[in-house]
C-alpha cells in the first residue's frame, strides 16, 4: 500500500459528512467520538483506487483477507467505553488499527493485541507513520495481556462465544467491557461494569456481526 500525506477538500469534506450522518441519523451523540471519526483519515488505510469508499459508513475489504470495521460499529463501541483524557484501554483484535487511531485521538493510552502475525506486522508499521503510537502486541487476545493490567477500559472487536472471566479480572474497578457476544452469525454487544472487586453490572444492546474472536478463551 502506497502511503501518501493527501488529506484534501474531497476527504475533509466527506468526513464531515460521514460525522453528520453518525450524528443526526444513528444515534452517535458523544462528542470526543465524533470528533475523532473526524479527524482520523480512514482513507489513509485504503488503497488509492478505493479513497472513495472510505467514508461511506460500511466495512470494507483492505486486502490479505482483511476488512476494516464499518465507522458507526467503531463509533458504537468507542462511546459504550465512555473514554476519559488518560484512560488505559486494552483493545483485543488491532486489524489494520482504524479503532486504535480512533482511541488514541479521544486521549486514550492503547494496548492492543492481534492474532494474526502479517497483520500485526503491517499495523504496526503503519500506525507511528501516521503519527498514532499505541502498544503493539501479537497473540491470543482473549486472554487479556495480564502483564499490564487492570485496564480502565477493555474493547474487543470480534465476536466472542461468551464472556471470558478472565477479561473481567483484567478490569480496573469502575472499569467497562465492551465485547460482542453470540453465535457464528450475529451477536449481543455486551457492556459490562466493574462495580467492585466481586460485581458486575451487564448491559446488553444492540446486534451486530462481526468476524470471530479465536483462541483459547474463544472459539
Ligand atoms: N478494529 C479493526 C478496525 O478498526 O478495522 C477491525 C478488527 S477485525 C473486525 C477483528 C480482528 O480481531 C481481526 O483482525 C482478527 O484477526 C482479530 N482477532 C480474532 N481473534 C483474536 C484473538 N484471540 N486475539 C487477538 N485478535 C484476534
């Protein structure tokens, strides 16, 4: 992929469309996420023919079998998190890292976990060369990273069977889990609180279809 430093009026135009159409048409009210999916440019993780599918709200193919997450499932889970300046999230499933821009844009300290090593290898080229520095690490996610833990905020962006206990004990109390959990053909996005040390509060919301989470902890 050919990475070129454009961000013209087409493009900054089209995000500006794609934050009214969070805004005014699905429901994205919080305003450090929209203003990160305005400022991060998706297009960046395009190839150069496809620039103009990059703020159309829909996943999309980026090559190696890869997709990247439509906007609004990204702008769903980034405000479920309810992310504050200085939070330390653990984001489990980097892909190509457009979530992680998103993140980091919004304050956040990043660590984040990819299974697949070409991914991880590409992402974590790709990111500091746009100017997004997060913690890179390659690995079964679904166990967490407990060297680093707790985490004020954990995001998993593939769908889980169930909820791994062991995620839960990687929560900072007062912290959230944000995780889709289902069958192979759509899931419940789950959020779940850390009350205290021994309780959680689970919400569960809408439906949506995401690729599987893999691995000990998953399917
Ligand atoms: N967040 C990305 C974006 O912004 O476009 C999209 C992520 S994609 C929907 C889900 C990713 O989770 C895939 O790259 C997949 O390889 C990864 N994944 C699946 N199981 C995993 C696991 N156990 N640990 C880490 N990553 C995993």
């Amino acid at each position: 992929m050919a990475y070129k430093f454009v961000d013209n009026y087409r493009e900054k135009g089209a995000r500006k469309k794609l934050v009214i159409e969070l805004k005014e048409k699905k429901g994205i009210t919080n305003a450090s996420v929209l203003n990160a999916i305005g400022s991060v440019k998706r297009h960046y993780f395009f190839d150069e023919t496809f620039w103009a599918h990059a703020y159309i709200d829909k996943a999309f193919p980026i090559g190696d079998g890869q997709t990247i997450s439509n906007p609004y499932t990204v702008a769903y889970q980034s405000q479920l998190l309810e992310i504050k300046k200085g939070d330390k999230i653990l984001e489990i499933g980097t892909g190509c890292g457009y979530q992680t821009c998103v993140l980091l844009e919004m304050g956040a300290t990043v660590y984040t976990i990819e299974r697949q090593e070409a991914l991880y290898n590409r992402t974590l080229k790709v990111l500091p060369h746009l100017g997004y520095n997060a913690q890179f690490f390659c690995g079964d996610g679904s166990k967490g990273i407990p060297e680093f833990a707790p985490y004020d905020k954990i995001i998993v962006t593939a769908g889980a069977p169930f909820v791994p206990q062991i995620l839960l004990k990687q929560l900072a109390v007062g912290g959230i889990l944000v995780i889709p959990v289902g069958d192979n053909k759509e899931q419940q996005m789950m959020k779940i609180v850390r009350i205290n040390e021994n309780d959680f509060e689970k919400f569960i919301l809408d439906t949506f279809k995401f690729v599987p989470l893999l691995g000990e902890q998953a399917w």
